[in-house]
C-alpha cells in the first residue's frame, strides 16, 4: 500500500519583503483625487463640445472591448490547459474595473435628467455588470486552476450586458 507523499509547503522567497497595505485614509483620498480628475475632465470636454451623454457611449463601447478580450483570452487560455499569466490578471482587473466609471457615468446623466429611450430596461444593465464582475471574484476561490474559464465567462456575460446596454441607450 502506498502512503500518500505531503506536499511540500512554499517558502516566501529570502529576497522579496511583504509590504504594509495601504492605510484606508490614503485610499479614500486617492479615490477623492480620482472622482475630482474625472469631473474635470468631463468639465474640459463640455468645452470641448463632448456630451456626457457621448462619454457615456463611448466608455461602455471600451467595456464592451475590453471585456471581449479578457473573454477570449481566459477561454483559449483554460481550452490549451495554460496557468494564468500576470498579463491576464492586469487585463481582467481593468476591464472589470472599468465598468465603475461607466455607472457612475449613467447615474450622473440620470441625476442630470437625460433618460434612455427605451425606458428602464437600460437601467438594470449597470448594476448587472457590477453583480457580474462581484460574483467573478468570489467564485475565484472555488475554482482553482479554472479561473480562465470563470473569467472568461464573467468577462464575456459583463460583454453581453454591456452590449444591450448600448443598444437599449441608442435605440430611439
């Protein structure tokens, strides 16, 4: 009978030092710093001619076209059998990430008193992405060694989302 062999633990390497995360008042204001460059820069394209409304389109067709990527990455990537790379991680955490700005966007124009053509349907797409990208992140720990494969298929239904969402905002 064979006994079952322990694995061995991993050694945090001699040369690499663990840092302190960042304090939570630091974050608060990053993001503080964050909020007031991105309504300066909506401020500089209203000078410039740009609606809210057309930042609002074209930041969800850069959801949309990240999201694509990170999905057929992550699919290729767990068909071949092939360990996630940091790139992939990068790619995922920005195209996940930039579904906040495009809600935050579409509330923005709401509060404003633009509202989308087709009624409330466009409204659910929003929050839809953030339960998305959510629910991705917390499936990660029950399925090591499948993460392309959950990633990419967040990453494509966040795509898919997204994409009825631009529909349901142009159509008239």
């Amino acid at each position: 009978m064979a006994v079952p062999q322990k694995r061995p633990t991993p050694q945090p390497s001699r040369g690499a030092a663990r840092r302190a995360p960042l304090p939570w008042h630091f974050k608060l204001m990053l993001g503080a710093a964050g909020v007031y460059v991105a309504a300066r820069v909506v401020q500089v394209l209203g000078w410039l001619g740009v609606s809210l409304a057309q930042v609002h389109l074209a930041w969800g067709v850069v959801v949309c076209a990240l999201n694509v990527v990170v999905a057929a990455w992550g699919l290729l990537m767990w068909r071949r059998g092939r360990p996630a790379i940091v790139g992939f991680w990068w790619l995922t955490a920005t195209a996940w990430a930039s579904v906040v700005p495009q809600v935050l966007l579409g509330v923005w124009l709401y509060a404003e008193g633009h509202r989308a053509p087709l009624g409330w349907q466009h409204y659910v797409y929003g929050p839809a992405l953030l339960v998305l990208a959510a629910f991705g992140l917390l499936e990660r720990k029950h399925m090591p060694g499948r993460e392309g494969l959950l990633f990419g298929v967040v990453s494509l239904l966040i795509a898919l989302a997204a994409a009825r969402g631009l529909w349901t905002g142009l159509s008239a």
